[in-house]
C-alpha cells in the first residue's frame, strides 16, 4: 500500500495533478484524495484549480460534470466502466419523446444524467437544491429526470406539478422503510438521516433528508449524538472523521454501490501513469450542458 501511495504522490507531481473524490468511495481512496465531497462540488474544484490534470475518483457522470465546468483540464477516470445506473436510465432520444408529449413542461435533471441530456435539459440540479431550483421556475409543469424519489421527495414542497422520470438509484432503493423502523427500535436515541434517492415511505419518516454534503453538516451540527445513516456506506469515513465523538450506523446493509467501488489506488496510479482513460465531453454538447449547470449556479 505504501509503495502505490508514494507512486501516487510521484506521478501528482509530475503530471501536476490533483485528486478529487466522491463522498461514496473506498476510505483509502477518500484518505489520498486533494480534495472530497458531493459532485457538484468536485467540478467546481476541477473549475478553480490550477492543476492541468484532474483525476475523478467517481463515476463518469461525475468526470462529465468535471469536463464541463473545466474544458480546459485533463479530466482522468481510474476505471472506465465505472458508471451509474440511475445516469443511464435516461437518454436523449427518451427525455425527446418526453419533452413531445409534454411540450409546456420544464426540464429540471438531476446532476446524475450523462453529459447530452444535460445538454437537451433547462436547468441541473443536485439533491441539495431540487427543491430551490424547481421553484424558480415560472412554469407549472416541471418533467423531473431521472430520478422518480428525488421527483416524489421535491413534489412535497411546491404546488407545480412533477412529472417524474421512471428512474432510481439500485443502491438508495433497497433500504426499506421495515428496516428503518427496525434499526430505530434498535437505537431509539439516533437520528435518522437520509438521501432524497430513497424510497418516499423512508424520506418521510426520516428526521433529516439531504444529500452527502447535507447529511455531514447536519451530522456535525446535531446535538444527536447517534446517527441512521441511510445513503452510500462510504460517507461513514468523512462522517467519523469529522464527528470522531459519535456514532454512526447504516440503515441498511444494501448500501453499497459497485460502481463506487471500482475505484482503487491501483487504478488511480495507472490512469496517472498511462493519462487515460480520459473523459472528454464534446464541444457542441459541452455548451449546451454548461448552460443547464449555469442556470443551476445561478439561484
Ligand atoms: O451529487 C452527488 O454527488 C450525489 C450523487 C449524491 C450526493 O448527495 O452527494
């Protein structure tokens, strides 16, 4: 392990490079990182920084949003087959024949879309501010891609009327509102903190809803000192790092992605060494999207 870390820190240097990874990989990937945290705020790194090389230890919808934001940076992704089934739930023949039969409507997609329906959407927005985002809008219909529990989670709270795409996340699905109810009984003093991917019987019972970057600061704040964590199991690293004096347990043990998990500091050190495999969103579609996240940065 040592000697992949000190071939990591070698190639940084001479690629001038830094690393940046999602809240949900592996811990020792999240311990070498320059810099964690939810996608949107990875691309906005990769924006800012003066690195010519980003390595995305994520999923590709991520290196995409990267690509987007910082055109001219070299955007790395350790494993190319590290995808995210709820991205690829929608494309953009599908989103054409929806915006078809609901031509009044606004697209609002979610930031885990592929980079071209970005492209073909009005406006992007993350876990965190959907709700925000849809009620900024002047239109009473919103068609909402392509998360259907995001969709359900942001209909409680404005009178627009959502149409949700017929997607979800594997990952956040599979906890289930008997399980919640039993690790409650479990640890009656914890809170309960979950991501807006889940089912809607277990956002509604939770105490906190949020995405990873949420669920953090709320963490930290709360005077809780027990936690139900109901989103990917890897944001238990940040969680314990930045609250060492709590205690935190999964809601479920089905929280865990794949596609997370395909990151390796072996990987991050060849796409170091070899500079692929690279994502690179094309122009055309590339401004069309940075619109979308524009509109987003822009409330
Ligand atoms: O936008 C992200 O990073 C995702 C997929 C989850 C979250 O809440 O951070």
């Amino acid at each position: 392990m040592l000697a992949v870390i000190q071939a990591i820190e070698k190639l940084k240097q001479e690629r001038q490079a830094v690393i940046l990874a999602h809240n949900y990989q592996q811990d020792a990937v999240q311990d070498i990182a320059d810099f964690t945290g939810d996608s949107l705020a990875l691309s906005r790194y990769a924006a800012s920084t003066t690195a010519r090389v980003v390595v995305l230890a994520g999923v590709r919808f991520m290196a995409e949003s990267a690509s987007i934001l910082a055109p001219d940076k070299t955007i790395l992704l350790p494993d190319s087959q590290a995808g995210c089934p709820l991205a690829a739930s929608i494309d953009v023949a599908g989103l054409r024949q929806a915006k078809a039969r609901y031509p009044d409507a606004a697209v609002v997609c979610y930031v885990n879309t592929p980079a071209d329906v970005k492209a073909e959407s009005d406006i992007c927005c993350t876990s965190s501010n959907a709700v925000a985002v849809v009620r900024s809008l002047p239109q009473q219909r919103i068609l909402f891609v392509p998360d259907r529990n995001l969709a359900s989670f942001v209909a409680r709270f404005t009178s627009q009327e959502i149409i949700p795409w017929e997607g979800g996340c594997i990952t956040h699905y599979r906890v289930t509102l008997d399980e919640l109810e039993q690790a409650r009984a479990a640890h009656p003093e914890a809170e309960v903190l979950v991501h807006p991917e889940c089912r809607p019987e277990v956002t509604a019972a939770a105490d906190f809803v949020g995405s990873t970057t949420a669920i953090i600061k709320y963490a930290r704040e709360s005077r809780a000192r027990e936690f139900l964590i109901g989103t990917e199991m890897g944001i238990l690293h940040r969680l314990l790092l930045d609250s060492p004096e709590k205690k935190f347990y999964l809601l479920s043990p089905g929280l865990v992605c794949p596609n997370m998990k395909l990151t390796s500091l072996e990987k991050i050190a060849r796409c170091l060494r070899e500079m692929q495999p690279e994502v690179k969103v094309p122009e055309t579609i590339r401004q069309r999207a940075y619109g979308a996240l524009e509109r987003m940065l822009a409330i």
